[in-house]
C-alpha cells in the first residue's frame, strides 16, 4: 500500500475504500485454493494466432480440435500420475517439506503448536488448520511451519490438503469429454435458419492492414521495450557514443 500510495494517493484511497477483501487474496471471503485463471482469453489468442485468419466457420473448428487435443492430453497425464496430489501440488509439498526441516516445534496442546523460523514465532492450530502465516488456511494445504508439526507428530500430511488437489478429483476434471461435430452432411438443419440470408456488415472497413495484436496498456509496453545500455559503463539510458564516463577518459 505504501509503494501504490508513492505512485498515486488516489488510488491507494480507493483500494481502501472498496475494500481489502474486493482485491487481495488474504483477505477474500471466498476460498479460491491456489488456482487463479487470469486471462485465459490470452492464453487462447496466443493459441490461435495462426487460425485468426481463417473465416469463422474453420475457426471455430480450429478451437474445438485445439480443446480436443488439451482434454485428451491432460486427461492422459492425469490417469498416468501415480501420486496422491497433481503433480503441480505434489512439488509445493516437497518444497514446504524441505523449508520446513530447519524449524524448531515446541507443542502447547494436542493440536496447538509454535513454530520457530529464523527467530520468528508461528503458531499452528491443526485443528482449525490455520497458521499465523495464513498460507496453510488460504492454500489449503499445509505450509512448511504446519508440515513441520505434521512431521513432529509423524502424521498424515495429505489429511491437511483440499480433496480438490487429488488425482481423484483431477480425473474427474476430464470425466465429461469433447464431443466431435459429424460431417456437414448429416446435420439437421432448419428450414428457417437455412433460408436466412446472411449479409456482410454495413460498416466502412478502415484503410490499411487490419491490425492482429490487441493494443497494449502502457505498463504492458514498457515492460517490454527493450532498454539501451552503454556497451563502456553498463549502465542503462544512453549508449557508447553519449557516455558521460568515457568522455572524461578522452
């Protein structure tokens, strides 16, 4: 909040206004696990940017097949993964895991303990499965202080994981398949639909190629743009020619 309110005070005022809850994860009344789909229409232009061409019909067409290919493929891997977790969720357990083995547990109940870190204190409740770090209750899974009390108990760490992050539930992800379109020839089209005439857009099309990329929002561009270094100094805004440094050397 205190960098966004360097950038501009207005809008740090209206992230406050609205709400934590409306923009962060940690504060969201909703549980979203740790799968977040942003912007999977960028995903699939990028897929499709040798289709977007081709008329609607063959696009169309082209997508299916695209999703075809996606749904057999991760069905596929699903079906071949031998561990309790996805594959995804089973490498953030053995990276927790790891984390987790310089901590030290010092048990207060049955099911609260503190965790020491690098000279901070966590506490770990097992039995609302929560963590002063909120990464075990946001994630649902256990974090590397919870693993570390599930370790000092010699207990079942895959108790403490969303049903969600199963291989059983990840086949069911791919249960419903993507049904193939029959030939042309043997649809069933009606008489209403096939004696509507279909007209071009009224619309002036504009000069010049058609634009393909969607336009940019300027920190997008910026990101971007290749930055110029001095090839004398190293150092980035300017070049060999205009270096400060190598004209005090001459």
């Amino acid at each position: 909040m205190a960098e966004i309110n360097n950038i501009d005070k207005r809008v740090g005022e209206y992230l406050l206004n609205v709400g934590y809850h409306r923009w962060s994860r940690a504060h969201s009344k909703v549980q979203g696990t740790t799968i977040m789909s942003l912007n999977i229409a960028e995903s699939m232009n990028a897929a499709n940017n040798y289709a977007r061409d081709l008329p609607v019909l063959h696009l169309l067409e082209y997508m299916m097949k695209l999703v075809q290919d996606w749904h057999h493929a991760n069905k596929k891997n699903a079906i071949e993964t031998s561990t309790k977790l996805a594959k995804k969720y089973e490498d953030i357990m053995r990276e927790n895991y790891i984390t987790s083995q310089t901590m030290t547990v010092k048990p207060s109940t049955d099911y609260l303990y503190t965790v020491i870190e690098d000279e901070k204190q966590f506490v770990v409740n097992l039995g609302e499965r929560t963590c002063t770090c909120i990464r075990f209750q946001i994630d649902e899974m256990p974090c590397p202080h919870a693993l570390a009390v599930v370790t000092y108990r010699s207990m079942d760490a895959y108790e403490y994981c969303s049903i969600y992050y199963s291989t059983d539930y990840l086949l069911k992800t791919y249960e419903i398949p993507v049904y193939h379109v029959s030939d042309e020839s043997t649809w069933d089209i009606p008489r209403e639909i096939l004696e509507d005439v279909v007209l071009p857009p009224t619309g002036r099309v504009k000069p010049g190629r058609p634009k393909k990329l969607r336009i940019q929002l300027l920190p997008e561009s910026q990101a971007k743009r290749c930055k110029t270094s001095c090839g004398q100094c190293g150092q980035e805004g300017h070049n060999r020619k205009t270096c400060e440094s190598l004209r005090e050397k001459t």
